[in-house]
C-alpha cells in the first residue's frame, strides 16, 4: 500500500499540473486542488480516472478514487484557500461514486458552453448536501474510462436517516482533515470516540462526519444531553432508533435486537455526564452487533477496549481566523477586513486559545462592535462572549460550555484545576505539586484525570511534561479561586515555589548544572513574572527580590530586559535592605545600561546605601557606570581594588568587571602597564580552565569572552579570535544572547585587527561586524550597538572615506556611552558648521535608524570591495 500511495500520488499531481492546476492541500490520502476554469478541471478529474484505472496496482483490488468539481468564491490565507466552496466540495465528493466525476450544479453551468474532447456531461437529479439548505442538480462526466453513475447512487443509500440528523444553518468552517481521520476510523474501528473540551466542536464534527458516511442502512442520531440519570439512557437511545422495549428484555437488550440486522452508524453524542451508563451500552452494542459502527462524543474516552480516540483540539491559527472572518460577515456584511482588523481578529482567536464556540460568540458580536473593541474587552470574556443562536442551553455563552465540563469534576479534580490558575504558561510536576499541597505521585494522579476529561493540556518539552490550561479555561478557573477567596493564598504558594527555584537557579551557577538551570529559567520566566507581579501588588518587595536574586545572571545573560522594569528597589527605605535587594538594583541598574538608559543607571546606583556598595551586582553596575557613563577609569579600578571575592559567582562578576578596566586602559593609551595586562590574563586563564572542568558551560562561555578581551588588548588577536569563536558557539547553543552579542564585538576586533596585515580578512570583519549589529538589534543590546559604532564601525566608515557617516554614528553611539573612551578619528576633515549638523542630526536618531544608517555604509564597503 505504502508503494501504491507514492504511485497515486504521483499521478494525481501529473494530471493536475498538466491542467495548469495548483494542489493547495492534502486531506489524509486526498487532495484539493484550484483551476483557472471548469473545462481545464474536467480534463483533470477525467485524466486522473483513466490515470488510475490504467494502473497496475500492488494491492489485490487495485485503487479507485471518487472525484467532485465545484466552482465558487473562496479567500487565500498563507498558500491555503478557505470558504464555503471548500466545504461544498467536501460534502460532495462523499456522495460520489469510485471511479467517477461528479460535478455541481456551479461547475456544469461553466461547461455548458463547451466540453472537452471525448467527454460529456449527464444530469443526475436534484440531491439535498448538508447546510447547504436547498436542493441542487447534480451532473457527472461522462467517458470511456469514467464510472457509470446511477441516480441512486448520489442521492445516498436506502434506508439512510440522514433527514433524522439535527439542522445546522451554516457551513463548517475548517475541521477537513478531523472529518477524513473520523470517517477512516469509522471504516476500520467498530468505536469512535471525539473527546475534547467543551465548545471545540465536538458534535459539529460528529454530525459532519454522520452526514458523509456511507453505511448501507444510514445513521442514527442520539442526543443524551436529556439524559439526567444512567438510568435514563438505554431509554433515549431505544427513542432515538426508533425501537421499542420487548417483553421480557430489558432497553439495552432491545436496542442490540433492534439494531443486530444493521449495518448502520450510531452517534451517541454528549456522553460525558452519563459516561459510565454510555461505556456498557456501548459494550453491549458492539458485542451483538458486528456490523454497527459507534461513534460516541464526550470530554473523556468511554475507556473501552480497541476504543479509538479521535482528540479535538484547538483550530490551526488560519482556520481560526477564516471561521472568524465568516461569522462576523454573516453578522454585518459591511465588515471589511484590511490589516489593522485582521491584526485584531488574530489576536482574539489566539486569546479564546482556537475555541470554535469562543471564536463564533467573539465574532457575533462584530453585529455591533469593531473586532479591536472585542479584543480589548477579553479579559472579561465570561460577560462578553453570550448570546449563541439557539442550540442546547451550555452553548449559548462561553461560561456555560466550560462550566458543564467543570460541574462534572470531583472535589480534588476541581481543587487542582482550580489552583493551576495562578499558572502562567504551564507548569512542571514538581510545581504543580507545590501548588497543589500534594506529592508528585497524587498530583500525577488527578492531573491523568483532568487530562482524559479534556482539562489539562500535557505538552512535551525537554524538561519533562508540561501541564497547562487553556486561556480561556484557566480565566474560569481563577474566578473560582476569588469567589472562594483563595486566590491570594494560593498565589502565596507559588510565590514559595518562585523563591525555591530561584534559590536553586543562584546555586546552579558555575556548576555542572548551569545549563540544566539556564533551560528552566528559560521555560518558566511566565511563572516568574507572575510570582513577582503578585508580591509587588501586595507591597512585599522584599519577597519580590529574593525572586529576582535568584534569577539575576541567568536574567542577564539572557538579555530578559523586563526583569528591569519588575519592580523599583529603590523604593524600600534605607534601613530594610537586604542583600536580595542590593543584588536586585545592581541587576536592573545593569539591564538599564544595555537597554541604553544610562540616566536610569546613574539613578539606581545612586540610591544603594554604603553597606551594600560591594555586592557583586552592585559593584559590576558601579564599575560599568565608571567607565561607560562617567568616563572614570581611576574610580572604576578604585572600586575593584577592595573586592575579596569568596565564591565563584562573585569572582566571575570581578572577572568580567577587572576586564571592562582593561579594556578601557588600552582604548585609553595605558595598555603599556604589562604587570596589569599579565595579571588579568593570569585571572581569565585560571578561571576558564576552572569552568571547564567544572563543565558549567554558560560561565565558560562568559569567561572564554573575558578572556578573548584580554587577548586582543595584549596583542594576541590569533588567538583572541579562537577564543570568542568559541564563546559564541557555547552561548548561541543555549541562547545566552548578551555573550553571544559580547563575543561577536570582540570578534569584530579581533578580525579588524588581523585584517590590518591580511587585507583578504576585510572582508569578514565587515560581515561580522554587520552580524554583531544586526543581532545586537534583534536583542534590544543598545551598550553593544553603542560599542561597535563608536569603535569599529567609526573607524572603518573613517578609513574608507565614509567621514560624514563615520562622525554621525560615533557621535550617536557617545550619546549612550558619555564615558567611552574609544579612540576618536580625526575629525578635521569636517568643518565646525558641518560637525554641528551632524551632532544636532545625532539627537533626532534612535537605535534602530542609527543601526541601519551603519549597516547601510558597511553594505557600501562590502560591495566595493567585491
């Protein structure tokens, strides 16, 4: 079969392609496809059929395929096509025979003028196609090598109920591979299971699917919304089949009597408040009936043997805005969908987490709101989203398709569901169970049962399992948690949970579970940032430091430039500082300097008491503020000269500190001091062999940056550059991007200087240096977009004769760095009148123009050097 499907699809394509048609997607084993007119379509659907009727097939019976062609309007969305058509076509291409062409009544008005050579077109009769709401005449193409169709054949089998099936006024919107993966099952599995949550569809989907299936003696619909008690059910199936109880057997009995001689598909839809009465009726039906197919929809599998599950889950992105953009112009026709609307449609899909019912409530209400008013007011989604049309009662608002699934929990379900409200982006075993005042093993326990009912999500990661709610699920279950008045206490937990990780993120460092620490700061900084957020609102900075403590490095040297904005230390007086809150000032004051705040900086440092002037953060800042902001060497080597580091985090910020002095002496003609030089060679050198013996990768790739600094300032730019290659590798692989932005400039050095000798390397120091500025950009690094401009960047635009640009960009690059020490060009070039242009064009500049003013002018040296 395998051999067979790579045959078929190979021919499909060729006679589509020889058509001049356009495959825009593959349903299962199916394709669809776009034409530029109906003839050019029959030529493709007849030359497949004679395609595949030519073929020798491997498989015993060979391969037939049915074929339909539909006409009409549909819109184009990132290479796929969405619209009713599309599901027209669908519903049509399941009442076609093997072997033939059916084509809709659209499509053969567009033939009527002109078949193609060796075809002809037959009138079928009128059929009825689901949610279309009318008849339609239906035609097939006539030839040597198509099927003969009867007229009984497209209206359906005899004996189908499929008139007994619940009325839907619109078309299905996405959902068409679901539809093809069901009705497979259906084929091979005697139980279907739909589970998911409430409000994705699951009895749309059921009802689709019943619609297009082809068993001889139809469908058979049963609703048990009605069904309040076990009991009850055996009764509403038998009414539904239109049985009666025989003397003697019981309903369940009769039902299997009833349906025995079948073969026919039976829809048990909504099981889940009666799914223990569902799972034996079920049982008993496919033990006495061979030749019925179940198909069952519920928030949980019925848990039966050779059961298969088909997992409803939330609409792709692009299906979701086309199932928006269809019911809000159903609701106000005028609705026109430019880029700013568009903008605002997919953000409310991506908010209600792809939720059918969330998606259609949200886009009802476009009857009298614009689609960014809506998203606006999501975050009150409950009152928002009411008001369906019509349908069972839990569908009418979006509170109350989530509060039946939530109804059906019991108390430690609904407990632990509650309580992964205060998580943000998910969670791990271990703070589930903190959370949830459980062990890891009762907590896996309830989580399984929260999962099979379709209200936990589980997500693998690298880290282990991920356990989340949905948006708009876990919205509900945080107003449980204040109707209950239990949201402060629990988020008092995850606090504690915060304050552990973090305490454990501190010791991970310069260990060999660095690494492992870095990955999980980087999964949880949601949960972070919430944890903080909390204690923040409840004037606990205290608390919030010890947080931000912990994190502080890893922060760092991920460039996490919000962690600045968390929370203003400065704001506890004097007397209550700890060092958790000196760490945390020493950390944003830092994080200011990259964001290219240096005012803020100074600001910070300035409101540290003089006890606290040591931790290591603190002096790392001050040492900075020395030498980029004040221009202060003296008192930058002033400040370290009294450090005595006693652990390896505070001798890594001495290291990184002692280099920035070094550097700043040989950018300030002081590199002749060959005692300081050693020295600090001597210190990067220990410390690296330290680190990667210890295998803690990120201060390795710290350290070998330090180190590539160093080297370079002495002379050696050889093996300066080996040295921040390999820095770069390390910090790229984990995405430590401030050491990789860090490495990359003193790569540029390294290579500039090389290239003063071997003019064949100018090259690759431009396209570094444009590398190190482009993702220093991406990063929002403003201290090394600084550095390179007023240093290489200035220095190269100089010597290649760019003066005007060179001048513009160094003197940008000074406005964030006042201290810099960088060696100016000579600037007599430019006249008194044309540098004050210059200096007042510099203020008007941000960030991202002055970058791209610089990458422009390197792109010039590039392509004159060619």
């Amino acid at each position: 079969m395998a051999a067979d499907l790579v045959s078929h699809d190979e021919l499909v394509n060729a006679a589509i392609a020889v058509a001049g048609g356009r495959v825009f997607k593959h349903t299962g084993d199916g394709v669809m496809a776009t034409f530029e007119g109906a003839v050019a379509s029959a030529v493709a659907g007849a030359e497949i059929q004679r395609a595949i009727g030519a073929q020798v097939w491997r498989v015993p019976d060979g391969i037939r395929v049915r074929v339909a062609l539909h006409s009409g309007s549909v819109h184009e969305r990132d290479g796929d096509l969405f619209g009713p058509p599309v599901n027209r076509l669908a519903r049509l291409l399941s009442r076609c025979s093997p072997g033939a062409v059916l084509v809709s009544e659209a499509t053969a008005a567009l033939l009527a003028d002109g078949m193609p050579a060796g075809l002809g077109l037959r009138e079928l009769g009128r059929i009825e196609l689901r949610d279309v709401g009318h008849s339609e005449a239906v035609h097939c193409l006539v030839g040597e090598h198509l099927a003969a169709v009867e007229s009984q054949d497209v209206v359906g089998p005899a004996g189908a109920r499929v008139g007994s099936l619940p009325p839907i006024d619109d078309d299905l919107v996405g959902r068409t591979g679901e539809i093809a993966a069901v009705l497979d099952a259906i084929g091979t599995h005697p139980v279907v299971s739909i589970v998911g949550v409430g409000g994705m569809g699951k009895t749309r989907l059921a009802l689709e699917t019943a619609t297009a299936s082809d068993l001889p003696d139809g469908t058979w619909w049963c609703d048990l919304t009605a069904a309040t008690s076990p009991d009850a059910v055996p009764a509403a199936v038998l009414a539904a089949i239109g049985g009666r109880q025989s003397p003697g057997r019981s309903a369940a009995e009769s039902i299997v009597d009833h349906l025995v001689a079948h073969r026919a598909l039976v829809v048990f839809d909504n099981c889940e408040h009666v799914i223990d009465a569902a799972r034996s009726l079920v049982g008993a039906i496919r033990a006495g009936c061979k030749d019925v197919r179940v198909l069952a929809t519920s928030r949980e599998v019925l848990g039966l043997r050779g059961e298969h599950v088909v997992s409803l889950s939330s609409l792709p992105a692009d299906d979701a805005t086309a199932l928006f953009c269809t019911r809000a112009s159903e609701a106000r026709q005028e609705l026109r969908f430019d880029d700013p609307t568009l903008a605002a449609i997919n953000e409310i899909c991506e908010r209600l987490d792809g939720i059918p019912l969330a998606i259609e409530l949200a886009a009802a209400r476009c009857r009298s709101m614009a689609p960014a008013e809506i998203a606006a007011r999501l975050d009150d989604r409950f009152r928002l989203l009411r008001g369906g049309r019509g349908g069972v009662e839990r569908h009418r608002t979006l509170l109350a398709a989530v509060e039946w699934s939530y109804l059906l929990l019991d108390d430690d379900e609904r407990g632990l569901f509650d309580r992964m409200a205060v998580f943000a982006g998910g969670a791990l075993i271990d703070a589930v169970a903190s959370v949830g005042m459980l062990d890891e093993y009762d907590a896996i326990e309830i989580l399984d049962r929260l999962i099979a009912r379709s209200m936990v999500v589980a997500v693998d990661t690298p880290l282990g399992t991920r356990y989340r709610q949905l948006e708009t699920l876990r919205q509900y279950a945080e107003d449980r948690l204040l109707e209950a008045n239990r949201a402060d206490e629990t988020r008092d937990r995850h606090l504690d949970w915060a304050r552990t990780l973090g305490a454990w993120l501190r010791n991970a460092i310069a260990t060999g579970a660095e690494v492992a620490a870095f990955r999980r700061y980087i999964a949880e900084i949601d949960n972070l940032r919430a944890a903080v957020s909390h204690v923040v609102a409840t004037d606990r900075i205290q608390e919030a430091c010890e947080v931000i403590g912990g994190i502080g490095l890893h922060a760092f040297l991920r460039g996490t430039l919000e962690v600045a904005d968390w929370l203003d230390a400065t704001r506890i007086p004097a007397e209550q500082w700890t060092d958790a809150v000196a760490s945390t000032a020493g950390l944003s004051a830092s994080l200011a300097l990259v964001a290219g705040n240096a005012s803020r900086m100074s600001e910070l440092l300035a409101e540290v008491p003089h006890d606290y002037q040591h931790n290591h953060w603190v002096l790392f800042a001050a040492t900075c503020e020395s030498l980029w902001v004040a221009g202060d060497l003296e008192l930058g080597e002033a400040r370290l000269a009294t450090v005595v580091p006693v652990d390896n985090l505070e001798e890594f910020f001495l290291l990184v500190s002692q280099s920035q002095v070094f550097q700043t002496r040989i950018h300030g003609d002081r590199a002749a001091d060959v005692d300081y030089a050693q020295a600090a060679l001597t210190h990067c050198e220990r410390f690296v062999a330290q680190e990667r013996d210890l295998d803690a990768k990120l201060s390795l790739a710290s350290a070998l940056m330090t180190y590539g600094y160093c080297l370079e300032g002495s002379g050696d730019a050889g093996r300066a550059l080996a040295v921040q290659s390999e820095a770069i590798e390390l910090a790229e692989e984990e995405g430590a991007w401030l050491v990789v932005d860090g490495a990359r400039s003193g790569l540029v050095v390294s290579i500039a200087k090389l290239a003063a000798t071997d003019p064949d390397k100018l090259r690759d120091a431009v396209a570094t240096l444009r590398a190190t500025i482009e993702t220093a950009l991406r990063h929002r690094n403003h201290l090394i977009v600084a550095t390179v401009l007023i240093g290489a960047v200035e220095q190269l635009l100089w010597s290649a004769g760019e003066h005007r640009t060179a001048a513009l960009v160094g003197k940008f690059g000074r406005l964030l760095l006042p201290g810099a020490t960088f060696a100016r060009p000579v600037d007599d070039v430019l006249d008194a009148d044309t540098i004050a242009e210059i200096e007042a064009e510099a203020a008007q500049l941000d960030i991202d123009t002055a970058g791209a003013i610089a990458l422009a002018a390197l792109d010039q040296i590039l392509a004159a050097s060619t």
